[in-house]
C-alpha cells in the first residue's frame, strides 16, 4: 500500500515508485549486476557454456574439474556436481533450486540422473550464461 513504511508488518512488497533508474557510479543500470556471475568485459561474452563454467570454476572453493575435449566433469571432492557434454551442462542441484530452474527455457529434467537437471539453451545469451554460472555455483555450494 502507498505510504506505508518499511516497519510496518507484513510491508514485503516493493512500491515500483521507490525504486532509483541511477546507480553509485553515475551511469543507469543496476549496481546488483555488477560484479554478478557473468561480467561482460567491453562488450564480449563467453562464446560457449564450456567457456563461461571454467572461468567461473577457479573461483568456486573446494570445485575441480576433470575431463577434456567436449565432455567435462565438476566435482566436489568425490562428488560430480555438474557436467558439461557438448552443448548440454547438467547440474544437481537442491530440489527448490532445481524446481524453480525446470521452469526457465533450456531445461528438462536430467536423463541421466534422478536430482540433475539438464541445461541446453536454444540461445547462448547473457542470461543463458548467468543462468548456467549461478547453478554451477549453487551446486558447488551444496555438493560438500
């Protein structure tokens, strides 16, 4: 409702009036995305999903990959948390994560195992990607 303040109980959902177009750097867009799982450096994005999740893996904590040519695997510890074949990455992924991603353009449930679900994007865009990093993170951190 208009006019009520952020103490009021039961106040979670955001008046499009109060949101700022402007962020701390002077230029419009979302500070959110900066520094987010895709950073777009001077206009260029990873040209494949095999690109986008090795750049990302040397930053994930406890993460290895193994595997060469076409067919990778991410693993924690013992534990594949991902795959990449070709044009088709697969993670496994919490069950609300995984319900929530099942919904997104691209997916389907896994073929090859019950709690994956399996990503093959029609167009390699900037969400495509961000969508593609931010599961392998989310499968990194619950694959300990």
């Amino acid at each position: 409702m208009p006019g009520r303040g952020a103490d009021d109980a039961g106040d979670d959902v955001l008046d499009p009036d109060d949101l700022d177009d402007t962020d701390d750097d002077g230029d419009e867009g979302d500070d959110a995305a900066d520094g987010g799982p895709i950073d777009e450096v001077e206009g260029e994005l990873p040209e494949s999903l095999e690109e986008a999740l090795l750049d990302i893996a040397p930053e994930l904590p406890g993460l290895t990959v193994r595997g060469t040519g076409s067919h990778l695997e991410f693993l924690v510890g013992d534990r594949v948390v991902a795959t990449l074949d070709g044009s088709i990455a697969e993670f496994r992924l919490d069950r609300p994560v995984a319900a929530a991603a099942l919904r997104t353009p691209g997916t389907r449930p896994s073929r090859l195992a019950p709690d994956r679900i399996a990503f093959e994007p029609a167009e390699l865009d900037l969400y495509a990607l961000d969508r593609a990093v931010a599961w392998l993170r989310s499968a990194v951190r619950n694959g300990g």
